[in-house]
C-alpha cells in the first residue's frame, strides 16, 4: 500500500493546523498549497506549491496534474469557496487515484444555504433561530409577534460572520432588503454561543469525535479565546444532525445555549479555525485522517478530551526570504 | 548595583514580545500584568500579576504597592491609554526607585493629538496629511481647493484605526461632525504605507535603531505581512522628527510614502504591534533596555538589519487550566 501524500489547498494563515498534520504524520507526506506567496501556512511543510486562484478557470485541472506529477493521494482544502469545487470535481480526483477529503456536494451546498439549513433543522425538530427569506414572510411574522425586533440580516449564502448586520427597526430591513435580495432575517439569539469540531470517519460514516468549546472572546470573526467543556447534550444534538447528512472528515460547528435549549446556528464542512483548541486537549483529527487514508476505520472516542482547559491565541509569525519567494513562482 | 526587574504592564495579547524579553534577559526578572487573567502575554513570564483595570482609581496605587512588594525596578507599558496616566505618575515611582519607561506627558499628549501633531509636523517642515479639526475650516479649504474629497475623518484623539472613516461626499462630513465635536478631517493620502520602529536610548536621549518595513496587508488593525526595507530617506526624517521631541525608550511610526515624498501619519510612543519583524531582522530593543536600566548606553546602530525579509503573522494559543487561573486571583 502507498503511503499517503496529502495536499492541503487554501492554506493560508492555517499554520498550526498545518504543523500538527507535520508533526502526527510521521510516514507519509503533507505538502501545502495557496495561490498567494505569502500564505504562512505554506512554509510549514517541506513542499509547497503556488496555485491558481479557486475561481480561475484552469484551477481544477491544474491541481489535477499537480496531483499526478507529485505523486498526491489526498485533497484537502481548508476554505469553504473552494469546498463546492472540490465535491463536484470528485470523480476527475478519484479517476487518478486522488482521494477528495469533502462532504456531498448536496451536504455542501446545505451548509453554505442559510435558508436550507433552517429548513433542515425544522424538519428534523432541532432548534434553530428563526429565520426569513423574502420581506413579506418576515413581515408577516413580525405581525404576527413569532419574531421581534432587533434580528439579525445576513447573506442567505455567505461565509464567516461576513456583513453580517444587527437591525434595529423594520425600515432598516426593508433597505436592505430593497437593496439586495440575496438576504435573510434571523432571529436574535442571545446565550452563550459554543463550537464544536467534530470528525466523522471516511470509511465508516460514524462520528468519532466531538470537541466542545465556549467561545469567551472573538477577534476578526475568529474565537480568540474559547474554553473545553465536555456537553453530553451537544455530543447528542451533533449526533442528531450528522445522521444521513452526507457529512464527512473534518467539521466545525457553531451552536447557542440559550438557557438550556440547544439552537444549531451553522455547520462549516471543513476544520474549523479553533480547531487547534481541540487538538491541545486531545482530539486529533489528522491522526484519524492518516489510518482512514491508509483504509483503516477509527474508533469511536466522543467526549475523551480534557475539559475546563483554555485556548487563549496569539501572533507568532514566519520570515521569509525574498530569495526563497523568488523560487515560490508556480 | 541591582539587576532589573521590568513589569511590563497591559501585557494583553503580546506573547511574543515579552518572548523575546525573556530569552533576551538571561539576568534580571521580567514579569508581567494585566487586569485580565485570559490575556495569553501573562503566561510567557514565570511571575505573572493581575491587576485593577488601567482606569479605576487606585490602579497606580495598587501598580506602586505591587513594585515595592515584588522588587520591580522598571515599568513598561504596551498600550496607549496607559502611557499618559504613567508619564504623570513618574515622580512617584521614582520615589520608590522605579524607573518608568515612558515618554514625558508633553510628548504622549503630542501623539495622542492627531491636530496638534499635525501643527507639530507643519511647524518643523515635515510633510503631513492636510488636517481640519473644524467644520469651518475644512468648508474653506474644499473652497480653495486645498483639499479634496474623499477624505478621512477620524476622531482628533484615536488609537490605532477605531472609528476611522474613508468619507466622499461633504453632507456625509457635516453630518458626522454634527454628532460628535471631537472628530478631524484629513486628506486621503494614496502611496506606500511604512511602519517604523525606533529606539531612544533612555540615557543619551539619541536614537539608535530605525527599522523600516513595507506593510502589505492588514487584519484586525494591525499589520499582517510587511517586508523589511532600508531607507535613508526614513532614517532622516525619523531622526528630524524626534529631535528635542521628548520621545524616549521603544516607539512606533506610521509613514506614508507618496511618489517618493515621506509623510508622516502617526507616532506611538510606545512598542508597536510589529515590532516583532524588527526584532527578526536583528533590531534588539529588549537588549537596549536591559543595557539602559543597567545604566549603560546604547551606540547607534541605525540600518543595521536585514532587508528584504518578509515577514507573515500567523496565529498560536497557549492553554492554561481552570486550575492555575483559579491561583491568578488578584
């Protein structure tokens, strides 16, 4: 059997995450890849390589014979633009013997629509905010007191918490609105909010871990400072969601406590990016990549990591030589 | 004579810094404090204090009782708000055999004041953004054509980029200096931004480090990727600049470099939140202050440092236990 050489694609700033990969897969090889030079997480494995950009026309194909002519087995990208991409491109991967680390492209496409998703959760009973597609439903809603103001409108496709707006009055959502149609209205949650890195086993379809932290502080809509806490509630509700998704590998949740009630708020189909949280405290989902990827199932380990531990983060940085990004020219 | 024992205060999330003040001092004690027992920079130094908040009223207080308790001989701050309070409160930790590495009041008043630095600017022939602090004048100078829109409006007493607003239009500036009397206008400058760290030896009062580095990319307020550059075009104006300024000990400078012409933009009399591409490059500012507090002085060494050197920030975390913050209360 080969041993597997896996390249992660939209590296960016994921430096940590890139060097426990480095430091767990001790046979085998990673390599990393990013259309930017500058992307830090490049410089973490001996081999990296400069890309087109995820919305090039050319990209697919060129990670295609990048693949062939490194000798890659595995993909993994760690940003949601490119995870859609990747899934529908899944059989032109596999046909060169290139494992695709990605959800179904349907599981994708639920996470990345915010109305999908409440429909989702509706339909399987699980709580979610609420939320409204189209000016007249929440108006109606509004009459009716199922939801008062202030909401939260957002993008009903949009990554990361981006223009994301808290609004106050019903004329502000109706300019929005008026604006934009790509729009939803949200409930306003107010509790304390949790992640949750889960992994779920490539070749047995069961979830074998689940991570819970709360999120005490954030920072450039990143969790800066978070705290384990073992939830066997949350280990049920994640449970709950995952069964016959079609999610898979590596993935990043974000839920609301609001005073007991569980509200799935999103799922992010990749690792999430206060998964190194997880990984101090125990739960290593690279390892478990590497025996899936060598055809081995991992076992079940829910809640068997430490809790009460906090992640506070912090700059660290690389330096590189203006010499050595010369030689980065893809 | 006594080695030193350097508090660095408001220590916040500035892990690295104070990294590099530990590997730096092999004798004498560093430690550190902040009123938040979750701030990372605590945890690099073996002897870690928490504290009031910077504004509750007996927070000097409390900092001078703490430095006579624990041998303190030196304090430094890395955070603005907390500069002037400890620029006034000088004599009284002199009294106790503390030295306070900061720049006199006059000078911190001077940073702090964006109109009044630039006045300071205007009246040494150092180009500067064109700056209003009235509604009046900014009119008159659209009027005569002096300036042009869009422009910045900022508040006239503002740390880093908080409420920093790109403005286009004249009724959008009338409204914002209706809501709010403290606010300035300033041109738009398009060029190179440049950040800059220099050392002022706490004893000759010369400067004996300029670093220069090219920012290229921002994130959360502060600079992501920079690149090392050696300008004698900056190291002249940094030291016009400082020249009878009353700035000591580690600063940080914002540059604007327009078709060649250097602007200055804005002075932190403090460490800057890149400092730490400086010191890769070779600029020691934690060795010239244990030098300085050993009262020895420092030779200049402007220039001398890398180039081309590219630096990228990336994130790490440090995990501390339910436990040992249990043991931080203050």
């Amino acid at each position: 059997m080969k041993t597997p050489h896996l390249l992660i694609t939209s590296a960016g700033r994921r430096a940590k995450l890139v060097d426990y990969f480095v430091r767990d897969w001790t046979t085998g090889r990673v390599s990393t890849a990013d259309c930017n030079p500058l992307a830090a997480a490049l410089y973490m494995t001996q081999h990296h390589y400069i890309v087109p950009k995820i919305d090039e026309v050319d990209y697919i194909d060129h990670l295609l014979r990048l693949c062939q002519t490194e000798k890659v087995t595995a993909i993994l990208s760690l940003i949601d633009p490119e995870l859609g991409l990747l899934a529908e491109a899944t059989e032109r991967f596999q046909a060169i013997g290139v494992t695709v680390i990605v959800s179904s492209h349907e599981a994708c496409q639920l996470c990345f629509d915010k109305y999908a998703m409440y429909e989702y959760c509706l339909s399987r009973g699980i709580a979610h905010a609420q939320t409204y597609h189209s000016m007249e439903s929440f108006r109606e809603a509004l009459a009716l007191s199922e939801i008062k103001l202030p909401v939260f409108v957002k993008p009903r496709s949009g990554s990361a918490s981006i223009e994301v707006r808290r609004v106050e009055t019903l004329a502000e959502v109706e300019q929005l609105f008026a604006k934009n149609s790509g729009l939803i209205v949200q409930e306003l949650l107010v509790g304390q909010e949790l992640g949750v890195d889960a992994y779920v086993d490539l070749i047995s379809g069961k979830v074998t871990s689940i991570f819970v932290k709360e999120k005490l502080t954030m920072r450039a809509g990143e969790t800066d400072k978070s705290r384990s806490v073992v939830r066997e509630d949350v280990f049920e509700l994640v449970e709950q969601v995952l069964e016959h998704s079609g999610l898979i590998g590596p993935l990043d949740f974000d839920l609301f406590d609001v005073d007991g009630t569980l509200y799935l708020s999103e799922i992010n189909p990749r690792f999430g990016g206060g998964y190194p949280h997880a990984y101090e405290c125990g739960v290593n989902f690279p390892a478990q990549l590497f025996r899936n990827l060598q055809h081995e199932i991992n076992p079940p380990h829910i809640g068997n990591y430490t809790s009460d531990l906090y992640m506070l983060k912090h700059d660290t940085m690389t330096l590189v030589s203006a010499a050595a990004l010369q030689q980065m020219k893809r």
